[in-house]
C-alpha cells in the first residue's frame, strides 16, 4: 500500500495475517471529517473469517460518524459488537481548528506519537490503554488530548508486533517505508499483525 495523502496527515500501513492469504482479524480505518481526520486501528479477538467480520463492523461504525466524541464512538461499537467476537481497539482524532490530537485505546493495541522536535514540553506520548472487550466489557476511560505540530508521528500497532518497536527511531521518510521497516522488524508471527504511521501535516497556510 503506498503513502497517502488527506487532510492533515500522510499515512500509510502494512499488514500480515497469521497464515499467508487468510482473512485477518487486524484492520484500520483512516476517515477525514469536517475539521480533521480519525485514525484508528482494529484488532479482533482471535483469527479468520469470524475475525475478520468483527473487525469489519467496529471499522463500519466508526467510518460512520466519525465527527463524534471518542466517548460516543466507544458506545456506539461496543452496541454493535454485542454478540460478536469483540475488538480491541485504539482511536485517534486529529483536529485542524485546535491543531490537536485526541486517543483512546481499549485492549492491547498500542500506540506512539514520536515528535518532530523531542525537546519539546512532555517529549514523545504513549497511548495507555486500558483492559477491556469492545463489545463485551467496556471500562469506563476518558481520552487524552495533546498538541501536535507538522512532522509529528503516531504509529498505532496490534499485539502481533512485538512493543519494542516504540523504541526504534523514526527517521524522516515516508510512512509507508517506516510501517513496513516496523512490521519487518518486529512483527511476532504468531497473531495477525497490523502497523498503522500516520505523519501530522498540519493545516495549509
């Protein structure tokens, strides 16, 4: 898959099912709304076709109304899953007017927002998501806001790669080259695995 453009951000993403040319369980939604764009990345409980069918739907509601609160959203996928395997999942909600970045996770999806300028007050963020089922049980969490500037990097990973990955350097490049580095580095090859890199652009002068 090659880079692509959309409001605010580049982005990109590599994938690998567990088994060569089976459904997967990993999915990822990129989704412009009116003052920005959300990011999130989707992993099912366990593999194939079932999988793949849940994470489908929390992708589905989440592409729906994505203008929403994250709160909202959470809500809204875990009413949907109900009955279903369940996901976990990690969301993030880059907004132009605040030039702000807005995440929550659910389960062990997890999640990196490496600074173009490191020196920066606070330094690079780790998403801490908290235990829980989308769809079966839903802890009661709120999402946290940062500021972000132009060349900031989120990379949202499933559990199939392994977490050392948040301590690779990311160098300036494209993100589909930084996804697929990380996915070939650190994928576990014993879950489906999913790397989503998302680059902040900033809004156009």
């Amino acid at each position: 898959m090659a880079t692509r453009d959309v409001t605010l951000i580049h982005w990109a993403a590599a994938s690998r099912a567990l088994r060569p040319g089976a459904a997967s369980g990993d999915d990822c939604l990129v989704r412009p709304w009116r003052n920005g764009v959300l990011v999130a990345a989707i992993d099912a409980l366990g593999h194939g076709p079932e999988a793949a069918q849940a994470a489908l739907a929390a992708r589905a509601t989440l592409e729906a109304a994505p203008e929403e609160s994250l709160h909202r959203l959470l809500q809204r996928c875990h009413a949907r899953l109900h009955g279903t395997r369940g996901v976990v999942l990690s969301v993030a909600v880059f907004d132009e007017t605040q030039a702000t970045m807005t995440w929550i996770g659910i389960g062990n999806i997890q999640g990196v927002l490496a600074r173009a300028r490191p020196y920066r007050a606070g330094g690079d963020a780790v998403l801490l998501p908290r235990p829980g089922i989308v769809g079966r049980t839903l802890p009661r969490i709120g999402p946290e806001t940062l500021a972000v500037e132009p060349g900031d990097v989120l990379v949202l990973a499933t559990d199939g790669i392994a977490p050392e990955f948040g301590h690779d350097p990311l160098p300036q490049e494209p993100p589909q080259h930084q996804a697929e580095r990380i996915l070939e580095r650190h994928v576990r090859g014993d879950d489906d695995a999913l790397v989503v890199v998302a680059v902040y652009q900033g809004s156009a002068p």
